[in-house]
C-alpha cells in the first residue's frame, strides 16, 4: 500500500493483486458473531511509521491505546474500528483486487503479464486469470512466496531470487475465544506461561465491541512444536490455559461456560528469523524494472514493511523515468 501511494501520487496507474479476502495480509481482523478479533499485528507505535506517512497519524482512524504495559516509552496505537482498517485506509485511492492470487509471472516486450487465479470463494481457486500488462512489478508477498514468483521468470530477478530464498519464519498460532458476555479482565497480559507471548482483551481497545474477547498469541517455540496439531486441538489446549491465566488475575471464570466463539489461526509467515539485508537501491532487478519488497526485506516488522515499499517504488521510479 505505502509503494501504491508514493507511485499513485507521482502519476502512475498502480493496480494491486492480493490473494487475500480483505485488504490487510499480517494486519488482520476477523469479525464473526459480533466479535472483532485482531489476531494479527495487536498494535504499533507511532514512530514506526516513516516520515513519508506522518501525515496518517492526525487521521481520525489511529488512536492512542495506553495500556501495553510492557512499553516503558512509547505509547502504542491501534486503527478503528479495527486492525486492518490501518491498511485500508493507506489503500484509499488504488485499484485493488481482492482474492486475485497470482500463480506466475510472465515477461515479454518489456511489459509483464501476471497469471492469476480467483481466490474469494471458499470453493477450490479457478485458474484462468490474466492481469496486464504492467510496466513494473512489486511483489510483496512473504519471501518464500515471493522466490516461487521470481522462479519462473528467471533469468530476470536472479539476485532477488536468492535474497528471497534466504529468509526463513517462524510460525505462530493465534487462539481467538470470545464470550457472550463483558467481564473484567487486563487488557495486556504478557508472557504468563511459556506456551504463551500475549493475551490482548480486545474489549479494551479502543472503539471495540463490548464482550469479552481474547486474543492469546501462542509463543513461537510452543507453536513450532505444535504446527501439525489440528487447529480444534490447539484451540481447545489454549482455552484452558487462558481460563486458568484470568483466574490468576482474579478473573471469576466459574460458569464461564463454553464460550461463544473459539478458533485457531495459524500464521505460517508470522515473525521474520533472518531478514535479507538489501539495500534500497538492491530491492529491484539489475536488468528489469521487478522489484521487491515487504517486511523481509530490512525489518521484520511494520516500520520495515512500510519503508521497504516506499524505498522500492522509488526505485521503480528511477528506472521508469529512465527508460522514457
Ligand atoms: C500474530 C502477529 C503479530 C504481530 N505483531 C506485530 C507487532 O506487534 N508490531 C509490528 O510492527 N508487527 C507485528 N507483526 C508483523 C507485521 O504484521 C508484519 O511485519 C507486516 O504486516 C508485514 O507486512 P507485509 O506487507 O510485508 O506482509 P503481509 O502483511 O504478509 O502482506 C503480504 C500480502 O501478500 C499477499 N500475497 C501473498 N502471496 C500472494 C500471491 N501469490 N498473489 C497475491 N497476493 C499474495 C497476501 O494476501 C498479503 O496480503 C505481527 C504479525 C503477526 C502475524
């Protein structure tokens, strides 16, 4: 979204393929039966929004949310009325498609054509897309993704191939439990048990639905061990956990019940190990205008997402301009 709007403001037609159903990928929010569940990125903090996007920051959408109590600095922030209308709102503006995966990439006469397939229903994708053509191509997907892309290209994006191969992730369970009713809870509990990294009381972000619903972001070790645990079981170990957590923080969870809404969300491209290290000007192919970006790139986290897309639209820039 941060590379759409720098090449959208220079006068560029951007056009955005994302596989996923909303806008959003890592920043995401699940809304069901009247809960809203943030189980991707909970919150940020300001300074990790680059100066190019300061702007974003007076916008009615961000709010202040005080109560991370292991920030000993910097307040965080949260968008509203969830998580995902952060990268909704930096995608104001732009052609983006939803649920449009693209399965390979083709260039021919200094254009590329992307072959994509239809995601948005729950029904297996259908293969018969073509998007283009398109002057330039930025793929941000995780690296492993993005390596699968550059491939069938090859030779065009050799070094990115190899940067993108490097980096490794790892995988992260988020167990969303929400309950029909509001009960008193901390809004932030973190590390209580090794299993666990962060309890978030979505209750108590702001502009959020009044019931009590938890977001418990499972440890990267614990999840590692247990990936191949089916999604139920995983749900079901961590809701105990969690009751017995809010117990200990005086929560009465007697006749709590079974609650209303319990999932496991598995993130399998969670936290980034070992980013690439490219430079800006190494984001985009010697010999073509593909470029890459995301937050393997430099930083594994939003500050490196958001400044890894401006650098390489930048790029994108340099070499567009060159060439006319
Ligand atoms: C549980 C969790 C907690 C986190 N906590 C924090 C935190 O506290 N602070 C922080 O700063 N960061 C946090 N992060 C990390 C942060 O979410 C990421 O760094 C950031 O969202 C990365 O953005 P990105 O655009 O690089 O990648 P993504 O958000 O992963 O976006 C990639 C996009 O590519 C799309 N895509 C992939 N393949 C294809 C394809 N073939 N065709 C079309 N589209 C495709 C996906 O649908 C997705 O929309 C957290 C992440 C998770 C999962």
């Amino acid at each position: 979204m941060s590379a759409g709007q720098f090449l959208n403001a220079s006068g560029y037609q951007v056009t955005i393929l994302d596989k996923g159903f909303r806008c959003g990928g890592r920043y995401a929010t699940r809304r069901v039966d009247g809960f809203s569940f943030d189980h991707g990125t909970p919150y940020f903090k300001p300074s990790q929004i680059p100066s190019d996007l300061k702007n974003i920051l007076s916008e009615p959408f961000l709010k202040t949310w005080s109560d991370d109590l292991s920030a000993n600095d910097e307040t965080s922030v949260v968008s509203i009325p969830a998580m995902r209308s952060f990268p909704e709102a930096l995608g104001r503006g732009l052609d983006i498609r939803q649920g449009v995966q693209v399965e390979k990439l083709s260039f021919r006469d200094d254009v590329f054509f992307a072959e994509t397939a239809d995601t948005s229903s729950k029904d297996m994708p259908t293969s018969d897309g073509l998007s283009g053509p398109f002057d330039a191509v930025l793929l941000t997907a995780p690296g492993p993704q993005t390596a699968d892309l550059i491939e069938g290209l090859l030779p065009i994006g050799s070094d990115l191939l190899k940067a993108a191969r490097k980096v490794t992730y790892t995988p992260q369970f988020s167990v969303l439990v929400g309950y029909d009713f509001l009960r008193e809870a901390p809004s932030i509990i973190h590390n209580p048990i090794s299993k666990i990294a962060k309890i978030v009381n979505q209750a108590k972000k702001p502009d959020r639905p009044e019931k009590s619903a938890f977001v418990v972001f499972c440890s990267p070790e614990w999840s590692l061990e247990n990936l191949n645990k089916p999604k139920d079981e995983v749900a079901e170990i961590i809701l105990k956990d969690l009751e017995n957590i809010l117990s200990e923080h005086g929560v009465a969870v007697d006749g709590l019940g079974k609650p209303a809404y319990l999932a496991a969300h598995s993130w399998r491209y969670c936290r980034l190990e070992n980013p690439a290290g490219l430079s800006p000007e190494a984001q985009i192919d010697a010999t073509s205008t593909l470029a890459v970006a995301g937050d393997w790139i430099m930083l594994p986290d939003t500050h490196g997402a958001l400044c890894s897309g401006i650098n390489a639209a930048r790029q994108i820039e340099i070499k567009l301009s060159n060439r006319s």
